[in-house]
C-alpha cells in the first residue's frame, strides 16, 4: 500500500482551538479513504447502472435528487443528474466497479487522488457550515445520507450528510489547505478540536 | 436572486454562470448565409417582462438549464433542464 499524504499536513494541528468556553462545539478532521470514485452514467441508464452499484459495494441509493446513504466503511450520494460519487475504506473501489460496469451503462473515474475529505461533527456543526455555504442544512431539508453539490465562493464542494449532527466535504485537493483554514476560521466561535 | 435548480432545487445566484438567451436557434454550421449567421450572433429582442435564457449550475451540480425570468422584477416563472429541450428539439424534423 502507498503512502497517503495530506495536503493539509503543514497546517493541521491536532488539540483544541478557537473559543472554548462552552467546550468545542465541533470536531474537525480529515478523513483519508481508500477510494473516492465517480460514477456516470448515461441518460436513461440510471437503474441498471444502480443495480451494479449495489452488486459491488452494498449500496442501495433511495429514489431522487441528492439521495445517498452512509455506513462507516462506505457512502454513496448523487451529486448531479446522472452522477454519483463513492467513497470507501478499502482501495480499489474504481477497479471493481470498471469490471463490473458495462461501457453500455457508464462510465467510472478514479478521484481518489484528486480530493480530500473533512468531517466536521459536533452540535454546531450545521452552525459552522451555514456561514460558508448557502444551502440548507437543516435534518429536515438535508437529510441523513443526502448530498449537495455547492461552493464557497469558487471553492467546489461536495456534502454529505453521514450523521444526524455530522458532515463529509470532499474539496479539490489543490483548494483543500485554503479551505482548511477557512473551515478552522469558521469554526473559531464555537470552538473545535482537531482530531 | 435565487435560481430554482431542477436538480438541486432553489440556490443563490452566485452559483451560477450565464449562457446567453434561450431563443436563438443556430444556423445549420454548414449554413453560409450571413444574414441567419449575423442575426444569431447579434440580434437580441430585449425584452422588458419575460426572458427565456440559458443558464449553469457551475458552482453545484454542473447542469445547463433553461430559465425564464422577468427583466423587470428578477423573478423566475420557469425552469427546466437544457437537455430536455434539446432532446425535444433532435426529435422535430429538419
């Protein structure tokens, strides 16, 4: 297994941060998959392209825009028509998934490389995330396993839900220091600790 | 201003990129007539009401839709995505 490195490994400083009088009100850290995978797939071919996603990893995504569902080893979300984004523990997701998935149905990139996941979890969470982007992170609005394809200011993100009070960003990985920052700026009211 | 996504659903106008308008339809490429080529590059109607455009969704889920919007008060009676029409427009015999 190679190495993983972090682009955030200059900046990131484990322990406690920011205004701590109430405790911290979020935990931040990154998350290091084995696989970030995207799925395309051509229009009208959403069902059987599903089907082989959830012969190869498990996963049975509900009906409708921006569903997904998250288990600790892996998630699944539909960012935008036709696409979808997988991400897992183990590596080699994207290889599985290329045998299985017929030229026919789609199309499977490997972004393992080219993104880097935060977790942000805690009671403030959707305080903290609702400074920087302007959607809804309500439960009601953004339920549980749901994700969001949004930016903050031109810094792309991709969200998902994996908790009641906790969230996945995935950020390009040359934005991922900047945004880093913003996010630990972000979260300097309520306190938070870098695990 | 707020841009109901068919996708995504209502967001800010910040995410997303203009297209141009929505009614110019392009001339055969192979077309060599100026006139139809200089009214589709240049002519625009302007409307002050109702204004059917083109529009991304850059800065979310990356889609082009179609968007009808009021010049004058900003609001959006319609959106649907671009693909569609242009499905419906491949089908229309040439």
């Amino acid at each position: 297994m190679a190495d993983r490195l972090s682009p955030l490994e200059p900046v990131y400083r484990p322990g406690n941060h920011g205004n701590l009088a109430g405790g911290a009100g979020v935990v931040l850290g990154e998350r290091q998959p084995g696989s970030i995978v995207q799925l395309a797939v051509w229009s009208g071919q959403e069902r059987p392209a599903l089907a082989v996603m959830l012969d190869v990893t498990g996963m049975r995504l509900p009906d409708g825009a921006g569903s997904g569902s998250a288990r600790e080893d892996i998630a699944a979300f539909g960012f935008a028509p036709g696409r979808f984004l997988l991400v897992s523990e183990a590596e080699g997701l994207a290889d599985r998934l290329r045998a299985a998935l017929s030229e026919e149905l789609g199309t499977v990139t490997d972004l393992s490389h080219g993104r880097t996941a935060f977790r942000i979890a805690g009671a403030k969470a959707e305080w903290v995330l609702a400074k920087l982007f302007a959607i809804d992170f309500a439960l009601a609005a953004f339920p549980t396993g749901a994700g969001r394809s949004t930016s903050h200011h031109d810094i792309f993100a991709q969200i998902q839900r994996s908790g009641p009070e906790q969230f996945d960003l995935y950020v390009f990985r040359s934005f991922a220091r900047s945004f880093w920052h913003t996010l630990c700026r972000a979260a300097e009211e309520t306190g938070y600790e870098v695990r | 201003m707020l841009i109901p996504c068919p996708y995504c659903g209502q967001r800010d106008v910040s995410e997303f990129t203009y297209q141009g308008d929505g009614n110019r339809t392009r001339p055969n490429p192979s077309s060599t007539d100026r006139a139809a080529w200089n009214a589709y590059v240049y002519d625009r109607t302007n409307p002050a009401g109702e204004h059917r455009e083109i529009w991304q969704h850059s800065g979310g889920c990356r889609a082009h839709i179609v968007v009808v919007r009021n010049t004058l008060t900003h609001a959006v009676v319609a959106s649907s995505m671009a693909r569609a029409r242009t499905r419906a427009d491949r089908r229309e015999p040439t």
